[in-house]
C-alpha cells in the first residue's frame, strides 16, 4: 500500500516536468494579416491570409525531423534534423508587426556535406501558375505537364536573376525573397501532380557558414505585378536599385543607349553599313563589333552612335594547347594569367570554361580566370587601349551570366560570395573607372548598379535555338518548338525583370537569339520589344541587310519611337486584358501605355480603337 502510494505520488510530481518539456504538435503566431502554424511532427508550415481566408500549405518532401521547438509572442524557434547531415539546423521563424509577412533564419556549426533542403515548399493549386525570374521572366502554369522539372541557381545569370520566386491565380499569391542567395538553388518539381518550388542550401566551401535567410510574403490582390513591386523595394532596401538616369547624370553617354538597336556586324567596311542606316532613319546605333581608331572616331562624330566592343575576363587557354593544337588565340583571352590566376576547384584541379575546338576536330577546354585576379588585366588593358581607341562603350562577356564559383587556390581563394563582390568590383571598374557605357550578358541583379545594359536578358536561356552562343550568325528558317512555344510563347513569358529594373538597364535579346534570328517570329519578337519598352539587337552580313534593310528599318521603327519614350520609366503594371492571354497592355510611370494583340482576331478597346492581330497600339507619347 505504501509502495502504489508513493509511486502515486511520485508520478504526480513528475508529470508536468516531463509535459513542459515534451513538443507541442503544433505551434501557432500571429498579427493582424496572416497567422503561420508550424506542425512539430514534420517542420512543414500552413499560412492563412485573413483578408482572402486563403490558407497555403507546405508539404514534406524530405523527411526529416523537428527535435526541439519553443515559441514567443511573434517568433518560432525550432531545431531540424536531415538525413545524412548530422547537423541541429537552428531555424527561427518571426512574424514582420501588421504586415502579411515572415522571415525564417537558419543557423548551424560545422559541415554542411550535401544540400539543405528546408523550409519545405509550399504546395499550389490547379488554376495558379509559378513566376519564377528566369531571365526576362515566365509564368509556369502548375499543372501544365509539358513542363520539365529544374534547378535554378541564385547565383549567376543562367538560374534566376533576381533572388525570389512566387506562385498566383492571378491576384492572390505567395512569394519567397531569398535574402541569402549567394550559395541557394531552387528546385522546381511536382508534388501531386503540380509544380512547386523547394529552396536548396549549398555549403559555403563545405561549411554551413553564414546565417541564410528567406522572407515570405502573402498577397491578397496584385498577382505578379505586385510580387514585382514588393520586390523592387526590397532591391531599393538593399543598395541594388539605381537608376538610368542617376547613371546618366554621371555618364551622358548613357542617353545614347536609351532607343538604340544593339547592331554585330563584321562586315570591314561599317561606316558604309552605318551611313546606310541612317539614311534609312536607323539613327541610334550600339555598334559592338570592335574596329580601328579611323572608325571609331567616325561613328563618335555621328549623333546617336555609341561605339563599344566586346571582351572578356573570363578565358584563357594553356599556351601549350594554343601553340600544338589550335589555329589561333582568341585576342580578348587573359593569356598573361597563366598558370598562376587559374580558379582551381576543392581537389586543386584547373576549372574548365568555354572549349574550342582544335586543328584536330577535338574540343579543348579554356581555363577559367579567378574573378579576384580580373581587375588587374582589365587595367592593363582598357586604359592603354582607350588612348588610340576612344570606345564610349564595353560589352563584358561572361561575368553576369556565368555563376559565382568558389576558388581553392592558396594565393587567390574565394566563397562564392567573394566571386560575386570580385565580379561586381570588375563591372564597377568599367563604368565608374573607366567611364564606359557598361554591358554584360545575360545579366543578374546583383550588378544592376553598375551597369547599362544586359545583353540576353530578354532571352530565356533553356529555350533558345541549339547552340545560340556558338552559331551566332545562322538564321533560322525552321522555328523549334521550344522557341516558338516558351521563348517567345506569349502565354507563358512574364515582364519580370521590367516590373522591377525596366528603369535601371536595358534589357536586350541574346546574341544568338536577335530580332532577326528567326524570320519567321520577326515580328512577334518585336511586339515583345514594344510591349516591354526595351531594344532590339540585329546581327547580319552586308547579303543579309541588302535583302532585308526596309524590313529592319521598320522593325527599329516601331520598337525605338517606344523605347526611347519610355527608356528612363519606371513600368509600372503589365496586364493580361483576354483569359487567353492574346491582349496584353503594359504601363509606365511616365503615362505611356502599350497594347500589343498577339492573336489572331482584331481586339477593340473600351474607347473603340481596334488593333488588328499581332499589331499593337501606343499612348501617352507625345
């Protein structure tokens, strides 16, 4: 009897020591705007917005484990456990005071031996579609089956080139701010037969490194417009925002960029070319095509010409291979980097860059420059060539588009973060040091403020034609079904990156993939340039301008009387005006509004103007 007493006792003693420890099922917080409840079991999160009461749920494609988790008035805090990473991942979630938002931070000592897959992502519904900043932009309809599965990193010009991505209807919507994205990767995958998008942490040279952080926000109205917007504050947070025409004021050259077309050409004699067309009224040109001093100071007499060329600070090739194997070097390769500003990798191996191809049909690796090694070269070069060439402009291949790498060398080693800040450091010598109108390709908005203009931006990497980059000056006839279906599928393509940077660099089309590219989409892909406000790129041979030159006059017509209207404006909505899509209107804070009609019936507007099928149609141009 005293033995069951004194167990009786001790049990009741015992017991809210053990439930005051034990983890609750599910922790909640909440403010005026949404409340987030987290499920103990398995880390996933559920958001209701209390202005739409729509709830948006997050499901476990890994599983892991929560083994701890506390709770304050505004904050979660809760350690995570993956699988094969022998890690306590500290994770804190807190609420953002009267505003539909949150942030999670992630913490942890020691390696992180393969990628971090947590939060989990958030499931979409039939009906929504992903917006995702590839590039331009483009919206993934989330139970469209023909779309593939993919990785996006944040760290160069060929993932997402802005740090966020966001799922919508249309008006309602979520969207995820990476504010951490040196060394993040998206993953976009199905879970139920629908698209969704988990974020990945990479390590930082094999360590969990720094805090990383993402920021959710919850829309109840806007869809992709707002998502945009929201974003471009927070690029104004941050530094990233800076205009045209604060760049203009340190470099009136850049208005010459504002409405010109991005003319390649290697045809010898190209003031002929541009004597040409001007009298066709092509009259503001970027000519990028390099060419002797006499030339170059010809077309700076010219009114509107911008004079540029290309170059690279990525290349070089061992001199061995250039001497036994190949018909030539490339002029632009930072051959006096080798062998000691090679980027070698974690095993101390060469990093491989653009190959080429040999005397022998062999393809042969470059190596790669370590962006910390860049600036040298680039001030050994640009100053004394600007004393005979006098350039106005410089067109940086590589450095936007090809990722931030980690380099092990002893003498120059980086983080991914350090390949950012080297890379920027070289662009920021371009355009402030150097003076020059400054592009690079693809682009990324890490280096919005310091640079002009982004040449492939307006191009969706994964769907250009096959070997874009290599087989520039090939026009194709045939029209792959991935161009005509994604590229310049109007169904699909979002003006991302001008909701939140129209007003900060001109956008461009890829090298290999130009206005011109593909004849018989000519014109759709100018009806892109109208509706975006942004500048067409033309590449021909003299045979290829003598039969074409009315048509390319009218396709810069159309497109620079706009471009050059609304180069400095901010856009400030774009509209989808039919379910279908075929009516799409944008609108810019200087008053202008485009229409464009990429279907195939005429469409009248409400004050009874029609626009004909794959025309357009311009207001508030004075």
């Amino acid at each position: 009897m005293v033995t069951s007493r004194l167990r009786l006792i001790l049990l009741l003693v015992v017991m809210p020591y053990c439930s005051s420890n034990a983890i609750a099922e599910k922790l909640s917080v909440s403010n005026d705007a949404i409340s987030v409840t987290v499920e103990t079991d398995n880390g996933t999160m559920s958001v209701t917005d209390k202005r739409s009461g729509q709830t948006w749920r997050q499901k476990a494609l890994v599983k892991g484990k929560v083994t701890d988790a506390s709770q304050a008035t505004d904050s979660i805090e809760l350690i995570w456990r993956q699988p094969g990473l022998n890690l306590d991942i500290r994770a804190k979630l807190r609420l953002v005071a009267d505003k539909p938002e949150f942030t999670v931070e992630l913490s942890a000592d020691g390696s992180l031996k393969s990628a971090l897959s947590f939060p989990h992502p958030f499931v979409t519904e039939a009906g929504t579609y992903l917006v995702v900043p590839m590039n331009e932009g483009i919206s993934y309809p989330v139970d469209d089956e023909s779309i593939k599965t993919r990785w996006l990193a944040a760290y160069g010009g060929h993932g997402i080139c802005m740090a966020f991505w966001g799922a919508t209807d249309g008006q309602r919507g979520q969207m995820t701010i990476i504010e951490t994205p040196d060394d993040a990767v998206i993953h976009m995958q199905r879970t139920d037969g629908k698209l969704c998008i988990e974020p990945k942490w990479e390590s930082q040279k094999g360590s969990f490194g720094y805090d990383r952080k993402l920021r959710y926000i919850f829309f109840d109205k806007g869809g992709h417009v707002a998502i945009c917007k929201r974003y471009r504050r927070h690029a104004e947070q941050i530094g990233k925002l800076k205009t045209l025409e604060e760049k203009q004021r340190e470099n009136p050259n850049v208005d010459l960029l504002i409405g010109a077309v991005n003319v390649w050409c290697w045809e010898r004699d190209a003031l002929a070319i541009v004597r040409d067309m001007r009298n066709l009224g092509i009259n503001r040109i970027l000519w990028s095509n390099r060419k002797p001093p006499e030339v170059i100071k010809a077309m700076n007499e010219m009114d509107g010409v911008l004079t540029s060329r290309y170059d690279i600070y990525q290349d070089l090739m061992d001199p061995q291979i250039v001497k036994d194997k190949l018909r030539g070097q490339h002029p632009d390769w930072t051959q006096a980097g080798w062998p000691d500003d090679l980027m070698l990798d974690q095993k101390g191996n060469q990093r491989q860059g653009w190959r080429v191809r040999g005397k022998d049909g062999r393809m042969y690796p470059c190596g790669v420059l370590c962006d910390r090694q860049a600036i040298k070269h680039a001030e050994q070069r640009v100053p004394a060539e600007l004393k005979t060439h006098p350039y106005r402009c410089r067109f940086i291949d590589t450095t936007t588009a090809s990722p931030w790498r980690e380099c092990y060398h002893p003498e120059h080693p980086m983080t991914r973060s350090d390949s950012r800040h080297w890379k920027m450091e070289l662009l920021r010598y371009m355009s402030e040091k150097a003076g020059l109108v400054t592009g690079s390709e693809t682009g990324h908005d890490a280096a919005v403020p310091y640079v002009h203009y982004f040449e492939g931006m307006l191009s969706l990497g994964p769907y250009r034609v096959p070997d874009a980059g290599r087989n520039m000056r090939k026009i194709w006839d045939e029209v792959p079904e991935r161009v005509a279906k994604f590229q310049l599928g109007h169904k699909y393509r979002l003006p991302l990156w001008e909701l939140v940077y129209h007003d900060c660099v001109v956008a461009q089309w890829y090298w290999g993939d130009y206005n011109n590219k593909l004849p018989a989409l000519w014109q759709k892909r100018d009806l892109f340039n109208i509706l975006y406000g942004t500048a067409p790129m033309f590449m021909f041979d003299r045979r290829f301008w003598e039969q074409n030159k009315d048509r390319f006059a009218r396709s810069y017509k159309n497109i620079c009387d706009v471009t050059r209207a609304v180069g400095y404006a901010e856009m400030t909505d774009h509209r989808f005006l039919t379910p279908d899509k075929d009516i799409q209107q944008t609108t810019f804070a200087n008053g202008v509004t485009v229409t464009v009609n990429f279907g195939e019936k005429p469409y009248s507007l409400p004050d009874g103007k029609k626009i004909e099928p794959m025309s357009y149609l311009v207001s508030g141009i004075n």
